[in-house]
C-alpha cells in the first residue's frame, strides 16, 4: 500500500481498477465452469438409455441398467472430458484477455481524464511571486478540476495581495525610520563643523533629538504593538460606557484646544475583551475625530445594543472626510490620506492598522462611512458580554 501512494495517480487507478476486474473475472469464470460441469453431468446422464429388446410375441422388453451404469452417476465419455476440459482452457483465455483489456483500456481512459489535471499542475509550476496576478484559464468542464483551478486563483489573488501589502508595508516603514534618522544625522553634521556654539545653538540640537528620538520610540512602539498583537491577555467583562467616559476625559484638553465638543450617547451595553487594547482602539478613534475636525466641530460616540449578541459603537465626527477612493486603504499600515497633515500631527499612518487589528482580534468588524452631516463616521460591531447584576 505505501507503494501504491508513491505512483502516478493515472497508473495507481490502473492499477486498482485491474485488481478490481481479476477479482470479478476470477469469480465469474469460477462460477462459469461448476455451472458447466453440472450442465454437462445431467447431458452426460440423458444420454444413458436403458437398453430395450423385441421379444417373440413382438413387445419391447427393457434390459435392466447394472448399478455401475446408474443413471445419478454415469461415467463421462472421453469426448465430454475433453469438452471439459476445452472450456475451462478458453474460460481462462477469456478471462486474462478481459483483464489485461480491461487493464489498457482503463489507462488510456484514465490518461484523457487526467489530462486537464496535468494541464493545471504544469500552469501551477510557472506560478511564482511575481506573477502570482495572473490567473489561470479555468476549464469549461464545470467538474472538480475546473473547482480546483478556481480556488487556486482566488489563493493566488489572496497571496498576491498579501506580498503586496508586505513589501509596501516594508518600504514604507524603512521611510518612517530613515526620516528622523535623516534629520538627526543632518543636525550633527552641522553642527559639528563649528568649533564653538552658543547655549542657544545646543539648546536647539537637544530639543530636535529629543522630538526626533520621541518619534523614533512611538514608531518602533506602535510597531512592536502590531507584532505582538497575538499576545491574548486578560479578558474580563467591560462596560463600554465606562471606557468612553474615561477617553473623553483624558482628551478634554485637547478637545477644548480645537475647539471641538465630545457628545457621548451609550447605554449599559457590555463586552468581552482586553480592556487595554479595546481603550487603545477608541481612543485613536475619538481622537483622530478630534484632530480631523473643523474648528467649533462635534465628535459623537454612540453605544447601543443591536440585538442579544451584538453592540453597536458609532464614533461621528464632522471633520473634512475621507475621500471615497482611499476608504479602502486607511487600515493598512503607513497608509495616510493626507501625507502632509498627517506629518504635521506627527502620525505615521499605523493608528487605525492597529484599531482594525485590536477590533478583528475582538471578533468585531469595523468600517467607515460618510457621516450625515458631513465628516466620518466609524462604526464597530463586537460581540455583547456579560451584563452586571442588578
């Protein structure tokens, strides 16, 4: 049997379909010759007769048949011995020409129905990362191989953006940290070039190392955040209404310098979940609401039960939008839609990754939409945990 596991799938058929007709032939032609035998034992026995005589008065009179010549038992003739024996001779003739018919018919068949999987494997084997985009000719047959060509390329489709994603994700990571480093390398070399310098003069050097090191330690941070989100940590029973109140308070200063007002509507809808990460998630919402916003703007956070296993979070803001067209790309990493605003606020493009990572690992779903009266709106859908007792 492991033999058999290391043929081609073609000859392993063959070879399986010919075991299958030696095992049928063999019992037929088994069955053939007893029937035979018995058929011809009962010719053999018709052809005995008793032996019949014309007496004198002219009646036919029967000689008795000798026990040795009784009818339940007659001796078989040479001619019917060897009638015998010709059948079984030709019965096995047949059945091996059967077989080995059988046998080539079953691997010429097989080879034509396989043909389109051989097809498939040999476009398979052209298949590498760079041109994982193209997709192979799916055949019209409507079987499984047709099936199989299908969900190869959707894998391929899937890889493709997959690699896509990662060598944009690479190169746009290796910007962020070349940046700063950039502008720390660029500050020394001037710096050192001169033999004296004031207090103010290193006053200045200090103060953009500092702010370029801060930037340095909040990328590789959000980074190391990203890598380790797999990381499960405690899960308890979290009342949503709590946690928002205390994002609202910590970004009230903020919120009161941009001149934006916080509206929080929720009700007692609980989850299940790490307090840490889903506090993380929010508040890189409510605060690119408030960072986005117009000036004299509104950020609304609403919380409600959708059902009995569902809750409902809606962070509105009535900021400048997000373009239709880039919608689709704000949760992959470094992704910014306006570079030059982003660098102002000193984002890197990684907050939202890591809400929608936060959110996935929470078996939630999170998506974006227009908001009403102008600005966003993110909506988060998370399973509903356990309530306080009343």
């Amino acid at each position: 049997m492991l033999m058999l596991k290391k043929v081609p799938i073609r000859l392993r058929l063959t070879v399986m379909t010919v075991a299958l007709l030696i095992l049928c032939c063999v019992g037929l032609t088994f069955i053939l010759n007893v029937s035979a035998d018995t058929m011809a034992t009962r010719i053999d026995a018709t052809l005995i007769l008793p032996a019949k005589q014309i007496g004198e008065d002219g009646g036919v009179n029967e000689t008795p048949q000798s026990p040795a010549s009784d009818i339940s038992s007659p001796v078989p003739t040479t001619d019917s011995l060897q009638a015998r024996m010709d059948f079984r001779m030709k019965s096995v003739i047949y059945m091996i020409a059967v077989i080995i018919g059988g046998g080539l018919l079953t691997y010429s068949i097989s080879g034509k129905a396989l043909k389109p999987l051989h097809t498939l494997n040999d476009q398979m084997k052209n298949i590498n990362v760079h041109n994982l985009s193209e997709t192979l000719a799916v055949p019209p047959t409507k079987d499984e191989i047709a099936g199989l060509t299908e969900t190869f390329n959707e894998m391929a489709d899937k890889l493709d953006n997959a690699f896509t994603m990662q060598g944009r994700f690479s190169a746009n990571a290796a910007h962020e940290l070349r940046t700063p480093l950039a502008v720390l390398q660029t500050k020394v070399d001037v710096f050192k070039k001169r033999k004296e310098h004031t207090n103010e003069e290193y006053d200045a050097l200090i103060s953009v190392i500092e702010k370029q090191t801060q930037r340095l330690r909040g990328l590789v941070g959000n980074l190391l955040d990203m890598t380790n989100m797999d990381d499960s940590g405690e899960q308890s029973s979290i009342c949503l209404k709590d946690i928002f109140e205390d994002i609202t308070s910590e970004l009230s200063h903020i919120a009161k310098d941009k001149n934006v007002a916080l509206v929080l509507d929720c009700d007692d809808s609980m989850v299940t979940g790490n307090a840490d990460l889903l506090y993380r998630a929010f508040y890189n919402l409510v605060e690119n609401g408030i960072k986005y916003n117009i000036n004299g703007g509104t950020v609304e956070v609403i919380v409600n039960r959708l059902n009995q296993e569902q809750v409902s979070i809606q962070i509105k803001d009535t900021g400048i939008g997000i373009p239709e067209e880039n919608k689709k790309h704000i949760f992959e990493p470094f992704y910014r839609v306006d570079k030059s605003r982003s660098r102002q606020m000193a984002g890197a493009g990684l907050g939202l990754s890591i809400v929608d990572s936060i959110i996935k690992k929470h078996h939630g779903m999170l998506t974006v939409t227009d908001n009403e009266d102008g600005g966003t709106c993110f909506r988060v859908i998370l399973p509903e945990g356990e309530h306080h007792a009343s």
